[in-house]
C-alpha cells in the first residue's frame, strides 16, 4: 500500500565506539560505525552511522544515514535520511533528504529538506560551519 525504501542496515558496524570510550577529535570514516561512548568533535561518514542509546555527541555530523538513539548537540547533515529513534534526542539543525522524527523522539533545531540526493558542493568542512 505504501511505497516503503529498503530498510538501512545499522546492524552490520563495521567501527564501534564503545560505551566506556571518549572520543575527541575528528573522525573520518567508511561503512556503517555506530557510537555508544562519548564523542567531542566532527564527523565525516561515507556510509551509515548510528548513535546507541547511551551514545553522547557533541558536534558536527556529515553522513549518508543517520539513526539516533542517544543524544547529539551539534548541526547534522544526512544525504539520505536522518532518524530519531524514541528516547533519542537531537539540539542542533539539520540538512537531510529524509528527515524521520518518532514518537517521544526529541529535535530542537532548523530543518531544511533535500529533494535531491546531492547536498552541498564543496569540502565537507564548508558544509557544516
């Protein structure tokens, strides 16, 4: 009845970043990476990415899919979809081409939706200053 995507897999990571770990910095990455720790900094994801539960993250994100569970203070940038998972929390705006928010599921921010699967041209750095 409804034209329904194919569902994004997030469970085949293929980097995790543990609960007990803090992360500082700047990552860069390919493949599906999901966060359960602290992380402090900026994020350049080709692939999928997933925020756990207890997933803590305070920055910028650039991704092709975004899946949040935990919290995330920064401005996020999906090509394809952004979802947030109840419980999950999101302060910051948002550029994505799909942009889920489920119940009990938290977003304070600006949104501005994509209908093409290009975002922006230039580096990643530019795309979320």
């Amino acid at each position: 009845m409804f034209n329904k995507k194919e569902d994004i897999q997030y469970s085949r990571a293929t980097t995790i970043i543990g609960e007990n770990c803090k992360f500082e910095g700047q990552l860069r990455a390919t493949g599906t990476i999901r966060i359960d720790g602290e992380f402090n900094g900026e994020m350049f994801i080709e692939g999928n990415l997933y925020i756990g539960e207890k997933g803590n993250i305070s920055g910028n994100i650039k991704t092709s899919n975004l899946l949040v569970s935990g919290k995330i203070k920064g401005n996020v940038e999906a090509k394809e979809q952004l979802r947030i998972s109840p419980g999950g929390s999101l302060l910051g705006d948002v550029r994505a081409n799909t942009f889920i928010l489920d119940e009990n599921a938290y977003f304070e921010g600006n949104c501005k939706m994509s209908k093409s699967n290009t975002m922006t041209t230039g580096s990643q750095e530019e795309a979320l200053q």
